[in-house]
C-alpha cells in the first residue's frame, strides 16, 4: 500500500507531461502513452477533466484532443515541491 | 522577581497573545497544506492539513476562553469542552497522516466524518466531557501522551530510513519529541507542582517552539521544492 499513492501522482505527472509535450494530443494516443488499462486511463482522464487539470478541444473535423489547462501547468510546476512536502513529513 | 510579578499580572494577555500567535502559524501551515491537497488530492496531505486546522481552532477557542473565563461567563465551560476536543482531534489528525496507508484503501471518503475519524471525534468527545466532569485535564493529558509516543516512534523510524535523502524528517521527529515532552510535563505540573506558572511558561514555549519548528519546515521546503530538502 506505501507505494499506491505515489504512484497516482506519478501517474498523473506523466500524462500530464504527455500532453504539455504533445501541446495537443489525441485520447488514443494518450492511452498508449500513459501505459495504463483502458479501465484505469478513463479514470484518470476523468479526475484530470473534473479537476481542470486538461481539457477536452474538439476541432473542425470533430477530432477529439487533450490539452493542459492552467491547473495542470501549476501541478506539473509543483510536482516537486509536493513530492518534497510528503517525504518529509512522513505523509 | 519584577519580570515574573509583571508575567502574572499580564497572565491573560500573555495567554491571548499566545493563543493567537499559535492560531496565525497554524493558518499559515493550513493554507499551504490545504492548497498542496487541492492539487494532489494526496490524503496524507489532506490528515496533515486537517491536523493543523484542528490546532487553529483550539487555540482560537483558548483564546475566547481566556477572555471569558476571566470574566466569569457561564460560556467558559463549553468553551473548555471544545478547546480540549480540537486539542485532542488535532493530535488524533496528526498521527493519522503518518499512518493513514495501513488503513485506507478509497480516497473518495470524507476526511472530517468517515468510520474510521468517527471514533476519534467520539474518543475526543468523551475525553474532553470526562476531563470536565471531573474537573481535570488528566484524561487528555493520558490520550495525548499515548499519541505523541507512537508519532514519535514512527516519526524516530522515517527519520532513520530516509534521513539521507529528507533532511526535514530529524527535525519532524525532534518537533514530535518536544510535544511529547510538553504533554509529559502539562501531566506532571498539574500533579505534582499545582499548575505552577513557571512551569506552565516553560511548556508554553516548547509548545510554541513545536508549532514554529512546523511552519519551518513548511516554510523551508516550499521554497526549496525544486531542490531535494
């Protein structure tokens, strides 16, 4: 269990890096990037959307994209120092 | 002599001044805490930042309480139940972020009200109705004593394991230490020296250096969140 948690803010740091990289990525693509289950990406992508962390853009073709959004950015600016708070408290 | 006779005659206004100084230092570690959670939504984070709330609270109740107890309102006597029940809810909150991955699988829970923090909002109820049935603090002396020993015991631990790579977790362990110094002599001076005053200035300061040593390390590793601290 000690590692699960960090895991999830692993997890979500690296799809959102996936996405700040790509600046506008497709949700298949994203799928194989983040290397999760389809089960467990929906999750994710979800809690990401709810949160305002990306969003979904849906241009002229009706092709679907996700793109940080300006709570994502101050996550990934933050990672570290979040990361830093847990381990030093023991949290 | 002079300084101790102008400490007991400013007794209350010593007490507000440092009831209000603890509020303000726990506010800041709230609000840096609260807004780390909001952006993770780690639970740890969330206990942690629930602990401090706790601890603001009390002492913003202290601080009513010093004011109306001197003035003899019948109030002081709920205000003593619920200073002591946030006292007792802050330390059950702290110890529950170091331990909190043994028992929670969902973070989808309530922080404030789920099974787990019902027994404590129970056991710190009782405690506190306890203490003022009998016109005591000992029951919560006793319950906050057990607590700072097992989060000493665990912080001792984390120190131990990752002291290498978290510099904070030492000084984590000697802030924990020093409340349960605090607790250990609020017990004896009200046993042993009858809430002798300069007794009870010496906790005072240890307490406050606990809660000062805490906004340090906030302080400290929000700024230097991009290096290792």
């Amino acid at each position: 269990m000690a590692t699960k948690k960090r895991e999830r803010l692993d997890v979500i740091r690296d799809i959102l890096n996936t996405v700040r990289e790509n600046r506008q990525i497709k949700p298949t693509r994203l799928l194989y990037a983040s290397n999760l289950s389809p089960q467990m990406f929906k999750e994710y992508v979800s809690e990401l959307l709810s949160k305002k962390f990306i969003k979904l853009e849906i241009d002229g073709k009706e092709k679907k994209f996700f793109s940080l959004d300006k709570k994502g950015q101050s996550f990934l600016q933050e990672y570290k120092v979040i990361e830093s708070f847990i381990e030093n408290f023991g949290l | 002599m002079e300084l101790s006779s102008l400490i007991l005659h400013n007794k209350w206004v010593l007490e507000i001044f440092y009831a209000l100084l603890i509020s303000s230092v726990c506010l800041i570690i709230f609000a840096k805490a609260d807004r780390f959670f909001r952006l993770s939504s780690h639970q740890g984070i969330r206990y942690f930042r629930n602990a401090f709330f706790f601890y603001g609270i009390a002492f913003l109740v202290r601080y009513l309480f010093g004011v109306f107890s001197d003035f003899s309102f019948d109030f002081s006597e709920v205000l003593r139940v619920s200073f002591e029940y946030f006292l007792i809810m802050a330390g059950f909150f702290l110890l529950y972020s170091l331990v909190w991955k043994k028992f929670e699988f969902s973070e989808k829970d309530s922080s404030m009200f789920n099974g787990r923090i019902m027994i404590f909002h129970a056991i710190a109820l009782v405690v506190a109705i306890l203490d003022n049935l009998w016109g005591t603090y000992y029951f919560m002396f006793a319950s906050q004593i057990i607590v700072f020993m097992c989060a000493s015991l665990i912080a001792c631990v984390n120190s131990i394991r990752n002291e290498k790579t978290h510099k904070f977790l030492s000084s984590y362990f000697i802030a924990m230490l020093l409340g349960l110094t605090a607790w250990i002599l609020n017990f004896l001076v009200a046993l042993f020296f009858n809430w002798r005053h300069f007794v009870l200035l010496d906790i005072g300061i240890i307490n406050a250096i606990f809660f000062i040593l805490f906004l340090y390390g906030v302080i400290k590793i929000t700024k230097n969140g991009n290096k290792k601290t």
